[in-house]
C-alpha cells in the first residue's frame, strides 16, 4: 500500500483532505514481497476500521506494485 486517504465530502460537494486514525506504521520492505502485500493489506483494515464512521467520509488506499519498489 502505498498510501490511505481520509476524505469529507461537504454539502457544496467539494472533497477536502482530512486525516486518517494516526496509525504509526513502517513497511519493513526487506520482507518478501508477499508478506509485505499481507502486512500493508492488515494496517488498511485496522486503519479503515479506527477511522471515524460517518457519512460524508470516504477513504481511498492506493496499492503500488512490486516493480514499483
């Protein structure tokens, strides 16, 4: 994963930049690049799940391939 986004949508239905739950997390990418996938797949769902629940908040994860590293 590359990265995770929060992201409000106001009643003039402009998005704007918010913040994510605050999870400190690094990437040891001297693993193998599956367990990296594994790993940064598990830090989304705990990110995605502490994030607040509401409505108008959209989150957006963007995976990068191995031959991107």
């Amino acid at each position: 994963m590359l990265y995770f986004q929060v992201w409000r949508i106001k009643q003039d239905n402009m998005v704007y930049g918010g913040h994510g739950p605050g999870i400190d997390w690094d990437v040891d990418r001297r693993l193998p690049w599956a367990r990296i996938v594994a790993d940064c797949r598990d830090w989304a769902l705990l990110a995605a799940e502490a994030t607040d629940k509401a409505p108008d908040l959209i989150a957006t994860i963007c995976w990068i391939d191995a031959s991107d590293l």
